[in-house]
C-alpha cells in the first residue's frame, strides 16, 4: 500500500475502470533535438510571475490543483451539484496515469532538464522516466470531467488547461511530444468515464411519496436526495448489500441521553467543527504530500479514497430511504439540537458517520502507520452527529458499522484489480 513504506511497482496498478491502448515510443534523435530547443525557448522567455506559475501547477501531485478546480467550479454553480463527480474525476486521472506508468516502466527517459545543460529543472523531480507526462494525461482527464458536469464554465476550465501545458513546458520536465502524449492518453480516458457517467443515475430525481406512519421521518425531501439510494455503485454489488438491521422501535433510551446531553452542555466543538470543515479531503492532501508519493500512488490513494466515499453514500442512503428512520427533533418536537438545522432526510443510518466508517478503513489501508489517528476521526465524528442533536446514537454507531464493510469492500475490489493479468 501507497504509506507502507514500499513503493509498489507500476505494474501492480490496473485501470479501475478503462484502458487506452497507446503504442508510444521515445523521441527519435530529431525529435529531441527540436523539443530540447523548444523547451530553452520557452524558458528563455519566463518572467517572474511564470516561475510561480510553474511552482503553481508542478510542485504538488497531479490532480492536486485539479481537485481545487472541481471544487472551485461548483461552488459558482447554480443549482444541483452531481454527486458522482469527485470519483469519477480521481477515477478518471488514475486509470490515465496506469496507461502512463505502464509505458514509462518500459522506457526510462532522463527529463530535458537533465539532458540539456540549457534548460533548467522548475518542478518536482525523481519520478522516474519523464517519458510520457503523467501530470498532462491526469491534467486532460480532469478538464474533461470538469468540462461534462460543469460546461457552462468550460471557458474558465480551458484557460486553466492552457496555463498548465504553458508552465508544464516552461518546468524542464518534460518534451513537448510527452506532454501532447499525456494529454491524449488522458482525454481518451475521461471520454470512456463521461460516457459511464451517463448512466450511473446521479442525474436521476426521485418521484415517489414519504409514508406516512407513526414512528418515522417526516419531510419533504430534495428530488436528488432519495436517489443516492439508487446510484450506481463502483464496487458494491449492489446498493443494499450492507444494509443494516431495522432501527429501534423505541427510540426512548437515545432520545433521553440527547436531552441529559443538552442539558448539560449549551455547545460542542465538535459538533460545528463536523458540520463546517472538510476534514476527510484535507487529511488525506495532508498525507498524500507528507509521505512524498509518486503520481501513480497518489492518484490511487484518491481514487480508492473517493470510491470509499461514493459507495458510503449509497450505502447509507440505502438504509435512509429503507428505514425512514426519524430524527431526535422529530421525536421528541421539544428538543432543540445544538447544530440547529437537522438535514432534511432520514437519519438511521448517519450518513456522516457512513462515510467517516469507510474513509477509516481505506485510509488505514493506504497509510497505515496512521490508523490510530483514522480511526479516532471516525469516532470523534460520530460523537460530534450526537452532541449536535442531529441523530441518535444508535444512528451513528450503525453508520460506523456499516461503512466498515463498505470501506473493506473497496480494498478488496482495488486489489482485485491488481491481481488482474
């Protein structure tokens, strides 16, 4: 795994999902001579603002800033977000950067910044052969990703591919036949994913009715919220496959340690800290970046970390919409939750906790050394679900459970794909 301390060689990394046959061969000696002097003149002409730029785009793994660019088009999107697109881009990026790897691994091509005293090194170097351009093929996938669930920002995405080939050429790391060849790899994976997306029934709204009996959730849920229950899982055979026991028909001993919490405490730090911060996707940059991965190992971590989180989803939605289970503010219409607003949905399983039960398991699988800290998260963002008021405990406690199983669903799935000829 990527944080054991071994690297894992580049073949034991297969395509979750989609290939791209690519018969590359290294630069002739004409080639390289032209794109050596091509790659001198584009640094020839930098000014100080393109050093930064090239730090910008080249000192960090390959989907870092492309992550924030998915992030950053939705929030100035108007209106429903799908739900599947943070997988499906990470996704996206490893399966192009297996396609990389695997002829990388056959050819072992210094950089030009190593082969020509002309040309200086501006980004990360030691990433083996500079054969074919891995930061291009994840930099082409996640424009297009980007480009099919945002397309109304297609301009601003495409000014930010074209920032990234100029500063990706201006580094000294790469020919410009490598970074063309990345680029195409990438764009003929993310072709495959946008065609997948089209069918996984994130786009789907829900148009069925509530029932209406004693004991359950009451509300008028979103149209896209019941339907996470019906996306079409990565790795889960199907979405009820870990669907928990039934819920207590007595809430009554929960609903009780809700209020002897409340009671005593008027706030909890835990509580907005969960609601507020984006913990999970911090932690895992954090990681990526502390244990120095290679590209190929950090578009595996996040893809299988982002896999966990979608399958989660499915999984305790599955269980939201099965169950109907009620909130504690419903429960007892008295109580008032720390958190203030409870999500407009059923609560048996947590979701939060779902997600956080999974996220444990594949980052204790990726970065081991750190399981304790993972799973102390987890736990912590369990108790911040009750101290906030927004579920029961038992809500939790089963979300953990169940995300478990999802998360050790996902490892096995990923490697799996490693054992695959």
């Amino acid at each position: 795994m990527a944080g054991s301390g071994a690297a894992q060689p580049a073949y034991l990394y297969k395509p979750f999902l989609f290939d791209c046959p690519a018969d590359f061969e290294p630069a002739d000696e004409a080639e390289l001579a032209k794109g050596l002097a091509e790659v001198a003149r584009a640094q020839s002409g930098m000014q100080a603002t393109d050093t930064l730029w090239a730090a910008y785009w080249n000192n960090a793994y390959p989907s870092y800033r492309w992550h924030q660019a998915l992030m950053a088009a939705g929030r100035l999107h108007k209106g429903h977000k799908n739900g599947g697109r943070v997988a499906i881009l990470h996704l996206a990026v490893y399966d192009a950067l297996t396609v990389v790897e695997k002829l990388k691994a056959v050819y072992q091509v210094p950089p030009p910044c190593v082969q020509s005293p002309a040309i200086g090194c501006l980004g990360l170097v030691g990433e083996g052969s500079s054969f074919i351009c891995a930061y291009s093929a994840a930099a082409s996938a996640a424009h297009a990703i980007i480009n099919y669930y945002f397309p109304e920002q297609q301009e601003a995405t495409d000014s930010l591919l074209a920032a990234f080939r100029k500063a990706r050429l201006q580094s000294g790391l790469q020919l410009p036949s490598d970074i063309e060849r990345g680029l195409y790899i990438g764009r003929e994976v993310a072709r495959q994913y946008v065609a997948y997306a089209k069918n996984d029934r994130t786009d789907k709204k829900w148009a069925g009715q509530v029932p209406r009996s004693d004991g359950l959730w009451l509300g008028e849920p979103g149209p896209w919220d019941p339907m996470k229950a019906q996306w079409r899982p990565l790795t889960l055979e199907r979405p009820d496959q870990f669907r928990p026991a039934p819920p207590p028909t007595d809430w009554s001993a929960d609903m009780e340690e809700l209020r002897q919490f409340n009671q005593a405490h008027a706030y909890s730090d835990i509580a907005w800290k969960w609601k507020s911060q984006p913990i999970w996707d911090d932690l895992i940059e954090r990681k990526i970046m502390a244990y120095g991965l290679r590209a190929i190992e950090a578009a595996f971590a996040n893809a299988v970390f982002h896999t966990a989180r979608f399958d989660a989803i499915i999984a305790a939605w599955d269980g939201k919409y099965h169950y109907w289970g009620i909130r504690p503010f419903q429960y007892d219409p008295t109580f008032k939750p720390i958190l203030v607003q409870t999500p407009n949905f059923p609560g048996y399983p947590a979701g939060h906790t779902t997600v956080a039960g999974s996220l444990a398991a594949v980052l204790s699988y990726l970065f081991p050394l750190d399981q304790a800290e993972f799973y102390a998260l987890a736990e912590e963002c369990s108790e911040s679900r009750f101290e906030g008021g927004v579920h029961f405990r038992t809500d939790n406690e089963v979300g953990l459970r169940v995300g478990a199983q999802v998360g050790t669903q996902v490892i096995q799935a990923f490697e799996r794909k490693k054992r695959t000829p």
